[in-house]
C-alpha cells in the first residue's frame, strides 16, 4: 500500500548570523492513511520544525515530504504551497488561534470558504463537526466567550472540517488542565477512529501520545 | 475575465473578513479606527473644497469686475504713451470688427487720459475715459451691455447727451456727490508739443449716474463721458487715442491679439499686458492652493496609512492562520487594502459633495451662525447689562463685493477624485501590501514563544 506521507532525507537548518544550527538531520519516515502518529522527544529535538515542514509552513534545505500525491521540495513555489495548505493539511496549534472577530461557527467554515465552497455548504458541515466535538451549543458564541478547552475543540474541528489528508497538531493540549485535555484526547481518538483521519501530533503529554497507534522519537535531529 | 465560482466565493470571504475587520468590536457600522480614517478624509476633503470654492469665487470676481469694465484688446500708434492721436478711426474699426467676426463683442473708439478733478476746493487726480456710446433717440446716450452696473438712477441704462458725467460710487461717497451735482475737469489740450507745452482746458460736467464695478481703483478714480464729449475736452476732433476691442470669450485673449495683429500695424496691448502683475499674482495664488491641495490630501491620506497599519498590527497573528488556512498573499492584501481603500474614497467622495452642498449655502450658514451668537450676545447683554456689538461674519459694507462669491471648480473637483483614488489605493495598498508579505511561520513562532 502507498504511505500517505513518505519523508525522506529531510534536512533543515537555521542561521544566525555566523552560527549555523542543523535541526534535522536526515529523517526518513512513512505514514499510512488512517494512522494515528506522536511524535515525541526532548526540547529542542526539531519536533516543531518537523511539522511545520510537514505542513509546509516552512521550506526544507533538502530532502522530499510527499502528501497524498503532491510533494513538497526546496524548490517549491508560493502557489503550491497555498494550494497545499488548503487543500491538504489541518493544523492545530499549542494556542486555538481562533480569530476573535468571528464566531466559532464562522472560524470552523473559513477552511471550507477558502475551498470556494458555498457559505450554506460551509456553514452545514461546520456545524456537524462543531456538534461531533461537543460545542454544538457554542456556534454562535465569540471565542472570548468560550473557554480554553473549548477553543482548542474549535481549533480541532476546524482543522478537520475540510477533511484534509493529514492533520498536524503541534503540542495541542500544551496550554489545557487535565480535564479539558483528558476531553480533547477523548475527541481526537474519536473522531480519528470514525473518520479514519491520519494524524501526526506532536507532544510532551505522555496521556496523548498513548492514544496514538505509533509513537516516533526525535532526538538530535534524527529519529531514534 | 470571468471568476470562477470558487474564485468569487473566496472573494466575497476577503470582503467579509475586511469588513468584520473595519467593524472591529463595535456595535456600530464601523470600528472607531475606521470611523476616524474615514472622517479625517471626509472633513478635509469637504473643507477644501469650500476653501476653494470661495478662494476661486474671490478670483473669479475680481477678474470680472476687471474684464467687464477694462477694453480687452487695445491699439494704439504711439508704443510709449499711447497718446497719439488716431485720425479716420471708424474705417480701421470696420477693419477689425470684420476681420475678428464672432469673436469680437465690440470695437470702439477711446479716449482715455488722466485729469485733475474739482470739487469745489478739493482737487485730485482721476482718469478720464470716453466711451463711444451708441444713442437711439438723438437726445440720450444708451450705455452697453458690459458697462458695469449703474447704481444711481438704480437699474437706468441711459444719461443726457452733453456735459454729463457717470462716475465711480466710491468717488461719490468721498466727495459727497449727487446726481446733479457739478464738477470740473482739468485735462491738457490738444497734444503736447516742445515749443508751447500743453495748455489746460477746464470744463464743467454735471453727475448723469453712478456705476459700480466692484473694483475700488476704478469706483474711486475713473471718470466716464461720452466720446463726443472727450474729443471736445481734450480737442482731439474726429480722432481717438485708441481703439479698443472687447471679447466675448476672454479667455481667447492671445488667439484674437494674434488675429488683430494681422489687420492693425501698430501698438498692440491686451489687458492682461497692462495688469501683468495682478493676473500674475493670481497665477501664482492658484499654483499655492494647488500645492496645499495636494499637501492637504496627503495628510488626510495619512490617516488611512495608520488606521490600515493599526489594522494590520492588530491581526498579526490572524494573518498567520489565515496562511496557515491556504489564503494567498492577494487574499491578504484583499482582505487589508479593501478598507483603507474604501473609508478613503468614500470619505473623498462624500467630502466632495458635503464640500459642494456647504459652499452653495455658505452664506446661510455664516448668516445662522450669526444670528445665533448674536441672540445669545444680546441675550448676556441684557441680564449683565453690557453693551453689545453685533458681530458680522461677511461685513455687508465691505467694498469689494456685497456677496459672498462662490466658484466650483468643476475640473479641480475631479482631480480632486482621481488623485484621492490614487492615493487611497497607495495608502490602503503598502500596509496590505506588508500584511500579505507575512510569513505564518514567523508570526506562529513569536505568539508560540
């Protein structure tokens, strides 16, 4: 079977001025369709940097992440990577994010409107994910109306609600007590087992990293 | 080119997310930011505009009054004192008249030279001017169309033929004249010559009417006869010292002088020869208002950079979601520029109508202001039992015009839009433009850390 996502030989370093720090050194991995990847390892290991290369946030020095088809190089335009970010990836981030001006409902259907999908189209599977993570009572709500954990589901459903090919998530219960992440971890098993959703997360939450069917080590720079 | 369904749903998403922007947390149409942007733009626009309204009403009236009562076109023989006396006159006024067809209003012949007046004991220096006045009855002289207006016999468009004189309102408030009244002019005779000089000729008018032009040097210093009557005064029989063309179109000054100087072989000036200095001055008033103009648009233009830069300071991090989300850099710059863009021209625009509207009812408006702290001056006057001087916001006797004169300038109103388009587009734009350069990973980082 064809991985959904296949790295290889990815390297990436940043510069300050002089001082040239390798961040990841050559990682090799696949990811099937459906699987349920965390990505765990010490601070300053190149988790983050992995994934917003993973999700073409950031370019890599060389090396290939392929998506679903569509690859990702050095040489890749500002056009590719739009499209890529729209079409392909779901982030969610140790922070929601969400923007304050819009309701919960509104930032759940921007993925699907900047798709060019119609605003009722949009705006009827924004509220099935909204009602499948719990927050169905909290459409119209603002998100400073809402609480931490209850953005961070919102966060979560919009990074789903375009049913893209792989959801990354940096570090998403960072910044929730333990209830709130015990019902996030609870959603995100859910919702990955019913839609068959391939997710890499990455994390220092033992809790999360135990719901994930593979768990990867990143140390150094290279996968351990 | 057309958008394709998806292109146009991602466009109606830009606007509506620059308008949820623009509205901000408000309650109201616009966020306070936007509302500023928008009135600094407006307040200016529509305060230029009145600016100008009135600054160009002033010019245009003051080159009326010129225009209307100066000849446009002069010809003489003599280039330096432009005294010479013209012999056979009305065969080169045929010449002209024929030779300018349409463009011409009148060709005349004129006298005009400076005298001495006298007042019974008061004496001062006047010009002289003989008009060749048409007559219809044999009895009376009927003025022109152009001669300015007569205020004394108000709305009288004839005076006796003879000694009479029309003369400026201002000269007869100085002196203290009324119609009837007698004065004298003193006026060289004939033309100078080395061996006798110049003898004096002395002669009693009496006052037919006054005329108002709305320019103090000629109400005050200008003294109107008929031209029979000059030629008698000065004794210059059957000869003027010029002729003199006037326009229907003023401003075809330079191309009619150039059609004259096919026919006349002598001396040509124009009026704007002799005021050189005053349209010059005018030239110069008009390039400063343009400049401040511009100065003026510009400032206001400022505000729309810093609400947009506010604006984009403010959703730093959507902008990064946004990216995230596989927005482009023209939806950013969309979604930033569209704001700044509109409060600009909309406040242009609407600055430029509410500057029209103003200017057209400026004097009713100085006029209620008026009232109002008058009523209210009166009022404190009463109960502190202090004296009051009504104040006066346009002064109904100050000389130069009894009204407050308003000229729109149709054409600067236009330029007016489009260089306020242009600049919203560059004060919306470079802000959006900066937004939409953001790399999300940048703006991620710093709200992670």
């Amino acid at each position: 079977m064809q991985p959904l996502l296949a790295v290889r030989e990815l390297h990436k370093s940043y510069h300050d001025g002089e001082i040239r720090a390798e961040v990841l050194k050559g990682i090799s991995f696949t990811v099937n369709a459906g699987e349920f990847v965390a990505i765990q390892g010490p601070s300053g290991a190149g988790k983050s940097t992995l994934l917003n290369l993973l999700g073409a946030l950031d370019k890599p020095d060389s090396g290939t992440i392929e998506v679903d088809g569509r690859t990702i190089t050095s040489a890749i335009t500002e056009q590719e990577i739009d499209l890529f970010r729209r079409d392909k990836v779901g982030f969610v981030f140790q922070n929601h994010y969400l923007l304050q001006e819009f309701t919960v409902l509104e930032n759940v259907m921007l993925p699907l409107r900047v798709q060019g999908i119609p605003k009722e189209q949009a705006m009827a599977a924004a509220a099935e994910i909204l009602n499948r993570v719990g927050l169905g009572h909290r459409l119209q709500h603002l998100p400073s109306q809402i609480s931490g954990g209850e953005s961070q589901r919102a966060a979560f459903a919009r990074a789903v609600v375009k049913k893209p090919a792989l959801i990354l998530a940096d570090e998403p219960t960072g910044n929730l007590d333990s209830e709130n992440r015990a019902k996030f971890i609870e959603v995100l098993s859910a919702l990955q087992e019913q839609d068959q959703l391939t997710v890499i997360v990455v994390t220092h939450e033992q809790e999360l990293a135990q719901a994930a069917s593979r768990r990867l080590h990143l140390r150094d720079g290279q996968l351990g | 080119m057309r958008l394709s369904k998806e292109s146009l749903e991602r466009l109606k998403l830009s606007l509506a997310i620059s308008y949820r922007y623009a509205r901000g947390k408000s309650r109201y149409f616009l966020s306070l930011n936007a509302f500023l942007a928008f009135f600094g733009v407006f307040i200016g626009t529509s305060l230029l505009v009145v600016v100008m309204s009135v600054f160009g009403g002033f010019q245009t009236q003051l080159k009326k009054s010129i225009f209307q009562f100066d000849p446009h076109i002069m010809l003489t023989i003599d280039r330096i004192t432009g005294s010479e006396k013209i012999t056979g006159w009305p065969k080169w006024k045929e010449l002209i008249r024929a030779g300018l067809g349409d463009d011409c209003e009148a060709v005349e012949g004129s006298i005009q030279s400076p005298a001495i007046l006298r007042r019974r004991k008061y004496l001062d220096h006047v010009f002289v001017r003989g008009i060749d006045f048409p007559t219809s009855d044999g009895k009376n002289y009927t003025l022109p169309d152009y001669f300015p207006e007569i205020v004394e016999p108000a709305g009288s468009r004839t005076i006796p033929q003879g000694d009479f004189a029309i003369v400026g309102r201002e000269m007869a408030l100085s002196l203290g004249l009324s119609i009837g009244d007698s004065i004298e002019l003193i006026v060289p005779r004939g033309q100078f010559s080395l061996t006798t000089g110049v003898t004096p000729s002395i002669r009693s008018f009496k006052i037919a009417a006054f005329f108002k032009t709305g320019h103090y040097n000629y109400d005050s210093k200008v003294v109107v006869l008929s031209l029979k009557t000059t030629q008698e005064l000065y004794a210059l029989p059957d000869a003027v010292q010029q002729i003199v063309v006037r326009l229907k179109d003023p401003d075809q000054l330079a191309q009619v002088k150039r059609k004259v100087a096919k026919i006349w072989p002598a001396t040509i000036r124009t009026i704007e020869d002799e005021q050189r200095n005053f349209f010059a001055a005018l030239r110069l008033e008009k390039t400063i208002m343009m400049v401040i103009v511009f100065l003026f648009i510009i400032a206001a233009m400022v505000g729309i950079v810093i609400a947009t830069f506010n604006m984009v300071r403010a959703h730093r991090r959507d902008i990064g979601i946004l990216k995230a989300l596989g927005f482009t850099r023209q939806h950013i710059l969309l979604i930033f520029a569209v704001t700044g863009f509109a409060m600009g021209v909309l406040g242009s625009v609407l600055g430029i109508f509410a500057g029209v509207g103003l200017a057209n009812n400026l004097e009713n408006v100085l006029h209620a202001i008026e009232s109002t702290i008058n009523f209210f001056g009166r009022l404190y006057a009463e109960h502190g039992q202090a004296y009051w001087a009504d104040v006066r916001l346009i002064p109904r006797d100050v000389y130069y015009f009894d009204h407050l004169p308003i000229d729109i300038d149709w054409r600067l109103l236009r330029v007016l839009g489009i260089v306020s388009v242009i600049l919203s587009i560059l004060a919306a734009g470079i802000p959006a433009r900066k937004a939409s350069r953001f790399e999300p990973i940048d703006i991620i980082r710093k709200a992670e850390f």
